[in-house]
C-alpha cells in the first residue's frame, strides 16, 4: 500500500524573516563549527533518508511519474552514498593545508590554509531531480559547518514535503530550516542577508538570482542548464551512439539538466543512426514507451504545454514518435530532422524527451554550429575516432564533457559537477561539495624571535633595498625570447624535477636502488 504524503503548505510569509533570523544567530554561536557537530548532523540524515524511502519513492512517482529503479539510483541511494562518502572524508577534508610553492624563508611563519565554513547559506533545489540536486548541495553546506535554509521547489511538491518531513525529523531545527513556497517565499527569501546562495534551475531565474546577490555582493553558485551537442562523426560507432544517447531521453523522460539538447551528424551515418535508434526503442520498449513503467512524465502542465508548442512549431521534420497525451502529461521519444539549426527546437533548451538532429557535411561544419548555438554549453558529447573526440573537446568548451557516452561524467559522485560561462558557475559533489561551502583561509604566524629579521621592514629604508632584493628576487630560468634556459648545475640538483624537493625524492630513489641492487649483487656472487 502506497504511503500517504500530505499536500504541500507553502510557509506563512511572516515567518520567514524570522526562520533566517535563527539560523543566522545559530552561525554565530559557534554551534556547527566542530567536526562532530557536523558528522552527528549527516549520520542523522543519513538514517532519515533511509527510513523514508517508500515516502520518498511514492513522491517522485506523483510528481515525475519515475519508477522504483530510476528513483532509487538517481535520487535516493546517489544522496545516501554522497553522505557515507563525506562522513568517510571530512576529517581530512577539513584539516589544514601547507599552500603550494613557499620559499623557504617564509616558511618559519608557518603559512597554512584552514577550511572555514561561509556562514548562514541557502540552498534553492530544483524538481527534475528534487531528492538529488535538493539535498546533495546542503550535505556540502552541513559538512562545511554551515547553517542552512533550504527551498525545495514547489514544482515537486509531493517530493518537497517528503523533504521537509526528513530534515524536521534528522537535523538541528536551531541551524536549519526549510522554507515553502513559490515566487513570493523566494523573492522574501533572497531579500535576506546570505553568505551563500546555490541555486539549481534555470537560466533565466539564475539570472534573476545573481543580480539579486550582487546588491549585497553575495557569493552565488548557479547550476543552470543548457542547449547541448551531441557530435557524431562518420568514424563513429552508431549503434552505440544511439543507444547511449537515447539513454539520456529515456532517463526522467529527458529532463535533465545534462541530456543532450540536440544532435549534429555526419550525413554519411544518418540513415544508419536513424535505424539503430529506432531498433533501440523496440529493445528498451517490448510494451510501447507509453505503456512502460519506466518512462517518466513531464512535471506538469505548464511544461508539458511548452514542450508540445515547441513540436507544434518546429520547421523540422518528425522521422519518428510524436504522440502526446496531456492528462498523463506524456511525450514520445521523437526525432526531428532540422534543416536550419536556428530553429526553437535547437536554440532554445528544450528539457524533454524531444531529439533533433541536424545533418552536416564534415566535423568542421558540426563545431561551427555547436560554437554558434550555445558558446558554453553545460556538457557536449564527442563521438568518433581518437583524433575526432581530441578536436571536438579542444574546439568546444563545456562545463563537462562524456566521449562516446552520455552523460556518463555527471553519474561519477566525487567528479566535480558544474557550468561555464551561461551554463552555471562553481561546481560540487565529494570534496567540491566540500570546498563549494567553506573559505579557504590564508594563515601565517609570526614567532617573536624573527623581529631581527623583520627589520628590513621598517623605516627608514635608506641602504635596505638591494639587501631586500638580494632575499626574495628569484631568477627566471628564461630569457629575453621566452626561452628556457639550461643549467646543468639547477639539472644535477634537481636530477630533472621540478623543483629541489622533488629533485631530493628522486635522489632518494636512486639511492635506494642502489642499496638493492648492491645487497642482489652481495647475495648472488
């Protein structure tokens, strides 16, 4: 029997101010700085999560019409594991760092960077994946030894009281809180004072965000989507590609934020892909798409109509699929053959299980549109041959890329995930989560016997400059052309590293050797 999940309340508006009040003064309490504080809060979740499993599944069945095993390998075990992951890693995660590249004399002030938490953060998540990319940003703001307000997205509603219910339950309600709502909770929300905000949705409400952030030069991380390429080149393997790339359709009925946005390919595999594709289909889909339980639904009906208008009015022609269905909120997996790649259904990010593809002559036409479409795309997808995918990810930049696959870069939890340019800004998941919440401090300390040292420092500076200069200027191993010079003295102490200490390591090693081979030879005479 399916577990009851009460409507979604949106929070009374004169309770919000308040709600950031609390977390912010619990910030200053000093409460979620120590590591035990924060691992105690991620076990608590950890177990909460867990005990609501069958809530959580039956909500991202109302809302996104997703199966059980789309459901527990996108949304529930992805969160579970994030946070076994950073409990197993914080403490290393969280000691101080010895920077890189310190003269030595500097090293007596003992310089080091320490991981401070930003302070009271908000966290906004979005609905395609309301488990995933909801409480995965606010297990790097909790690990961090942040205090956290979160706004599920009231698109996901089922999902966001599920949320709600599991946070109230698991966590501190003195250092965090969630707040419901629409655009009036959030527009009240942002006009708070924050120390972060990381916002997961769209580009034009990231937009909107960011400028909002910098009245109070706020600190935004923007997970945004994108208009992304696929790249299929003569030289690739169709079947594959068509498999892989019809993947990303299927999975939340092709809303996801990394799926490919349209396809370019070489003229030449046209028909072949087009029959690998359909071929797929009939694999994936014995019963028909429509019938499957593992095809999803648009979130509701503003979407459903966006996508449908978008069909309605493409120039393009449907090679295969197009039915709709609006009381169930379906669409089709459906290719659409393009001519001219200014059409809405390729410049605008369409969010569904929609394909167009467009056909090209060469890869040099495929890279010229893919710059022309979206300049930094979230992801691109490259295939072809070595040399071919080499170019693509030289010519085309990205916030992520998968050769020969899709989305297989954003499925890997300790890769840092994130935009460029109008794809997003910052990135997270494993330590990224980690360092996306928290300052890196730069900490020296001066002893009291280095004064004598120090007084080069002090006025009058008469006679002090060349002596000055003569301690820190260093040499540039180059010349006057750009050059690099060679030294067989700075080769010998360096024995080719480089630097001096990685010169002593490979002394050492040779060293060793040494001694072995000395010690073989003692035995074997």
């Amino acid at each position: 029997m399916a577990p009851t999940i009460p409507k979604l309340e949106y929070t009374a508006v004169d309770d919000i101010v308040p709600i950031v009040h609390r977390v912010r003064n619990t910030f200053h309490t000093q409460k979620t700085k120590p590591l035990e504080f924060r691992l105690l809060q991620l076990r608590k979740l950890y177990w909460a999560i867990k005990d609501h499993e069958a809530e959580l599944l039956e909500a991202n069945k109302v809302d996104l019409g997703k199966g059980i095993f789309e459901a527990m390998l996108t949304e529930i075990s992805w969160v579970t594991n994030d946070i076994v992951s950073m409990c197993k890693n914080l403490e290393k995660w969280a000691k101080d760092e010895k920077p890189a590249d310190i003269p030595f004399t500097n090293s007596f002030v003992k310089p080091r960077i320490r991981k401070d938490p930003l302070g009271c953060v908000l966290v906004i998540g979005t609905y395609n994946f309301p488990v995933n990319l909801t409480v995965g940003p606010l297990v790097g703001a909790i690990a961090a030894g942040n205090t956290v307000v979160l706004k599920p997205s009231e698109n996901a509603p089922t999902v966001a009281v599920v949320l709600k219910q599991i946070i109230e339950k698991s966590l501190d309600p003195e250092a965090f809180a969630v707040v419901q709502g629409g655009v009036p909770e959030t527009t009240l929300l942002l006009e708070q004072k924050w120390d972060k905000i990381f916002y997961t949705g769209s580009a034009t409400v990231g937009t909107i965000i960011a400028k909002k952030a910098a009245e109070t030069l706020t600190p935004v991380t923007l997970e945004l989507g994108g208009r992304n390429p696929a790249i299929i080149t003569k030289n690739a393997d169709v079947r594959l590609a068509a498999r892989r790339l019809l993947w990303t359709k299927i999975l939340n009925a092709g809303q996801v934020c990394i799926s490919h946005n349209y396809t370019i390919i070489d003229k030449e595999v046209l028909p072949g892909y087009i029959a690998e594709l359909k071929s797929s289909i009939k694999d994936f889909f014995p019963n028909g798409i429509k019938a499957s339980p593992d095809f999803g639904r648009i979130i509701n009906n503003r979407q459903w109509s966006r996508l449908k208008q978008l069909l309605d009015n493409t120039k393009g022609k449907i090679l295969f699929g197009g039915s709709t269905d609006e009381a169930q909120r379906f669409i089709e997996l459906t290719l659409i053959q393009i001519e001219d790649f200014h059409d809405p259904m390729i410049m605008e990010e369409s969010f569904g299980p929609l394909m167009p593809i467009v056909a090209v002559d060469n890869l040099d036409e495929a890279i010229k549109i893919a710059n022309e479409v979206q300049a930094t795309p979230l992801a691109i997808y490259p295939f072809g041959n070595r040399k071919e995918t080499d170019r693509m990810l030289r010519e085309l930049r990205s916030g992520g890329a998968s050769v020969n696959d899709g989305l297989q870069h954003g499925s890997i939890p300790g890769m840092p995930f994130g935009g460029v340019g109008d794809s997003g800004q910052g990135a997270y998941r494993g330590k990224a989560s980690f360092d996306c919440f928290s300052h890196h401090r730069s900490i020296t300390t001066t002893p009291g016997w280095m004064e004598r040292l120090l007084e080069v420092r002090y006025p009058p500076y008469e006679g002090k400059l060349a002596k000055t200069q003569r301690m820190i200027e260093q040499k540039p191993d180059f010349d006057r052309d750009g050059k690099v010079k060679f030294s067989v003295v700075n080769y010998i102490l360096k024995l080719g590293a480089g630097s001096l200490m990685g010169g002593a390591a490979r002394y050492v090693l040779v060293l060793l050797a040494a001694i072995g081979i000395r010690q073989y030879l003692a035995r074997t005479s």
